[in-house]
C-alpha cells in the first residue's frame, strides 16, 4: 500500500509538473504574440523607438518565463526536483499534453530548455528531453490558411491595388495608384502582365526596424514567382519603396545576419513553410530566427548537425582564415557552420577577458544586426566522438581552448560554444576574386561600416579577416570581441607633429586614452592596395574622417534612425524621392 500511495503521489506530481511547464509555454507564447501585434501601431505612428525597446523585450520574454517555469516545478517536486525518473514522468506528460497542439515543436524547446536548467546535461538525454525531428508536426502546403488570393479580373494595376489595400492600415497610403504602377512595371522585367493569374498575399505585414514588408507570390501560367514589397513610413503615409521578386533577394531580407520579424501569427510552423516554399535553399533554423523563435532555431540547428554526422564520415576541422587570437574556429565539410569556442588565453594586443567577449555576443544578440552581423547560436555541454575530429583541431582545442573543451579518451565535451553561418573570409575572398567581384566586395566593405555605424555600432578590428562574404556577395561582420557602442568612442583628429622627433617617433607622442579612435589611421588597417583602394576611398573616403563618426554619433543622441535599405539600389521604385534619402 505504501509503494502504491507512492507511486500515485509521483503520478500526480508529474501530472502537475507537465501541467505548470505547458501553462508557463502558453503565457509564453501569449506575451510573445501581444507584443508582436503592437509593431503595427509602431510602424503607423513612426514610433522607432518603441519598435527597438519591443525589439528588445521580445528577446528577454524566453528566458524569464523558462527561469519562471523552472522554479514553479522546483517547489512542487521538492526533493524529487533532481530525480531523473521524475522528469520522465513530465516529460511523458508533457507530450501527452502537447500532441495535438499547433505550436508542438516550440512547445518540445520550451520544455528541452526547462530540462537543461535543471540537469545541465552533457549531450542529450532522450528520456528526459525532445530530441528526434520525426516528432515535428505534418508539413504544411497550400492552400495557406493566413494568405489572400487576388485574381486578376482587369489589369494588373487593379489587382495590385487590391492586394496593397488589403494590408489594412489605418494610415493613408502616399499613392497607392502610383506604387501599383510602378511595381506592375517592375514586374514586367520577370514576366508577360497577360501571363500573371493571380497574387497570393500574406495576410499580416511583416515588421522590422523603420520598414514594412508584405510577403506573397504571384501565379504565372508558367510558375510561380516569389513577391516581397517593401513599406516605409517617412511622415504619416505609406510609401511602397522596393519590389523583390527573386529567390536570392529575398533570401537576403531574411537573412542570418538581420533582426527578427515582426510578423502577427496564429500558425507560425506554417508561415515557415510557407516562406521555405519560396527559398528552398534557406536552412529552416534561419526561417524560425526570422519570425522570432530563435531558441527553437537552436533546436532546428543541433538537429540538423545530428543528422549531418549521422549520414556522413565527416570531421570537424580548423576553419579556413588566419587563426583568430579571441576565439578558436571550426567547422565541418558541408554543414553550412562554424563553430567558435573562446581561448583559455588572449595574446597582446588583446586585453578583453572572458566575460567581455561573451558579452559582446550579448549585445549583439540583442541588437539591431541591420543585415550587417551575423546572428549566433550559444550552446553549452555538447559531447561528439572524438574520431569526428581531425588530429589537428584535437591539438589546438586540447592546447587553447581547454577551459571551453573537454578532450576526453572517446569523446569531446564542448562545454561552451557560439555557432556562425559559414562565410568566405574577405581577405581570402579578395585572394582569387575577379576584378569586378572583389570591387563589390570592397564596395561592400565599406558599406558595412556605414550600415552599423547607422545602428550605433563600431566594429573596432576594421582587419578584412573579421569579415566575411555571403553566397549572395553580401559582407558581413562575425569578430565581436572588440566591438562597441560608436556612442561609446571617442573620435579624434590625428594630432599634427611640431618635431621631428615628433615627426619620426615609432609610437604615439601624443596621450592616446582607451575610446579613442582616429579615422585616419584605418587606411593603414584596410589591407587595400591599386585599384582596390581607389575604389573603396572614391566611395567612403569620409569613414578616414572624424567628422563621419561624430556626425552619426550626434544622430544617435539626438535618438535618430537613419535608415538602411537591405536591398540594392535598382530595386527601389522613387530612388528620387527627397523623403528617402538615407543619413
């Protein structure tokens, strides 16, 4: 009788532990979509501020209701809070609980990441955690249940002024007519007007920083092409700035390397796929970040690797690049990744610690990334067999990373690491590029700079090879560890010599404090020679002038957002209009 009223007693705290873990993801995910339901009003009302402090709180949401959870389950398990057998039990309720839910798989990481607060475990532990991708949900397929088709019954200009309306602003569009127009004309450089069938919309606008976009495709008797429209809001009306009707130049505005969307879901699984219908070619990890679930991209990511080392013979080994003084990298031949794990100690010049480099991370995850740094996934005790890693990665690990990395007689325990889109170097990129590419890429470069410098960003190691090149020829920044608030420096004039010793002095004469920059000595920095070097100064000469910096600097204090456009110049539809011109 004792071990029956036991084993109830066990039932029924399970019971209640899956219970309170299922109530936790629900409020969760409730507070998740009431905040992102207020990007609209942001957006009609110009409120940047407002979408950059949700941008943020959004992040934050996760965390604090996992932390929540946890503690609601420690107080009702008691002394049984760290038994196995126990979280078994849960987690065989929780699933019950969640079968038949729409959102089973963020469910399955809210729980995994519960699990983990808990035990820490090294590797997995598929008792106690949801592990295998065979318990995903169905794929969904047409027809979508958030989409609107328009059939074209007159020309193409009225259905696409049906489509426009039916994103229902509450504020004016500038000229809907007009925008209509111009984007069917856009459209005729992709297909006959008279072969166009239909235009499929997503019903809810998609929201990120000062823009707008509404996502669709449009019905060809030959196909189907993908459509993204880009929306701003300079002062009080919508403007249709851009109209996107390629794989590749979407893929870019969900990149790995932006923000995440705000986008008004009930079914977000399949508006994933959905959007993996028009980029077949994007991991689905980086179609969860984009909505917004990057935990549950983390779950798609890991999964994924699994899957890679269990259909293959590949080996981690040393990524291609100069060897990094902060972070010690690898990847894997055809898994789309680098994995970063930080030195147990830092050569001079370098004088960040441990904390500060992963605090850099922090800030950037919690920043406006402006399609410019490239987003990363943090994992703590992963375990792979020993035999998946080359013998010279093994000896660089054993000998500088092993704070980080546990080199055991069969295994390799990565106690702490960050996962990167894999990116071609710049300098290696330059080493073989064609004349035309490697001045894109120069181009580019300096672009960056611009672009992060619009988000209060300075990347402070301006050195090529803490950049890298996309498969779309976009360049991206990946090396954190010096990297800082541009509000944060201080941008100084070179000093002029008045001596000669002055003059040929090998180190600064001059007092030099830790913010300090001086814009002209990045020329010395840029590792640009000939022709590349007159590209990049004909078009960023003022990023070797102070008065750049502290111009944008100024911007920021006044809480100005310049604005950034992620996509190229001959895609906008009014490049002339005055009331776009970026800062």
């Amino acid at each position: 009788m004792h071990r029956d009223h036991e084993a109830a007693d066990g039932a029924d705290l399970a019971a209640t532990g899956a219970e309170l873990i299922a109530d936790g993801f629900e409020r969760y995910l409730a507070r998740f979509r009431a905040l992102t339901r207020e990007a609209r009003g942001n957006f009609e009302r110009s409120d940047w501020p407002g979408i950059q402090r949700d941008a943020k709180n959004r992040l934050d949401l996760y965390g604090g209701f996992v932390a929540r959870s946890v503690t609601a389950v420690r107080e009702l398990l008691g002394e049984h809070a760290d038994k196995r057998e126990t979280w078994a039990s849960i987690h065989a309720g929780f699933e019950r609980r969640i079968a038949l839910h729409p959102e089973r798989e963020l469910a399955e990481t809210f729980f995994n990441s519960n699990v983990r607060r808990v035990f820490h475990t090294v590797g997995v532990d598929p008792i106690v955690e949801f592990v295998r991708a065979e318990t995903s949900p169905p794929r969904y397929g047409p027809p979508w249940s958030f989409t609107v088709v328009h059939r074209r019954e007159g020309t193409l200009d009225e259905a696409l002024q049906r489509a426009l309306r039916a994103a229902d602003f509450t504020i004016p569009w500038d000229d809907l007519e007009g925008d209509a127009a111009r984007v069917a004309a856009a459209l005729a450089a992709q297909v006959q007007p008279g072969d166009v069938e239909a235009i499929e919309m997503v019903r809810a606008p998609f929201f990120r920083g000062k823009g707008a976009y509404l996502a669709g495709q449009i019905h060809t008797r030959g196909g189907r092409i993908p459509l993204l429209l880009a929306l701003r809001n300079p002062g009080g009306s919508i403007l249709l700035d851009a109209a996107l009707f390629t794989e590749d130049e979407l893929s870019v505005i969900f990149s790995f390397a932006h923000t995440y969307f705000f986008v008004d879901l009930d079914r977000v699984k399949e508006m994933v796929d959905f959007l993996a219908s028009l980029l077949p070619r994007k991991p689905i990890a980086d179609l969860w970040s984009a909505l917004g679930f990057h935990r549950h991209a983390k779950t798609e990511l890991y999964r994924s690797l699994l899957h890679h080392l269990a259909t293959s013979t590949e080996r981690f080994h040393v990524a291609v690049g100069q060897r990094g003084m902060v972070m010690a990298v690898f990847a894997l031949p055809g898994f789309d990744v680098v994995f970063k794990v930080i030195r147990d100690r830092f050569p001079p010049p370098k004088t960040v610690t441990h904390e500060e480099v992963r605090e850099k991370y922090r800030l950037v995850f919690r920043h406006d990334r402006a399609g410019r740094l490239v987003d990363t996934q943090e994992f703590e005790h992963l375990e792979f067999p020993r035999g998946r890693f080359t013998p010279d990665l093994l000896e660089e690990l054993s000998t500088s990373a092993s704070e980080s990395v546990d080199v055991r007689e069969e295994t390799v325990v990565l106690r702490h690491l960050y996962t990167e889109r894999q990116l071609i170097p710049l300098d290696v990129f330059l080493l073989d590029a064609p004349p035309m590419g490697a001045r894109a890429a120069v181009l580019e470069y300096g672009q960056v700079m611009r672009d992060l410098a619009a988000t209060n960003i300075f990347p402070g190691d301006m050195l090529l090879k803490n950049f890298g090149v996309s498969r779309h020829g976009r360049v991206i920044f990946y090396d954190y560890d010096e990297l800082c608030l541009l509000t944060e420096c201080r941008f100084r004039d070179l000093p002029t010599p008045t001596t000669t010793e002055e003059e040929v002095a090998l180190e600064p004469w001059y007092f030099v404090g830790e913010h300090d920059i001086f814009p002209e000595e990045f020329r010395a920095f840029l590792g640009l020679r000939g022709e590349l070097l007159e590209s990049f100064l004909a078009a960023h000469r003022e990023l070797l002038e102070p008065a750049f910096w502290r111009r944008m600097q100024e911007l920021h204090r006044q809480g100005v957002m310049p604005d950034i456009y992620p996509y190229p110049a001959s895609r906008r539809l009014r490049p002339d209009d005055a009331r776009w011109e970026a800062f």
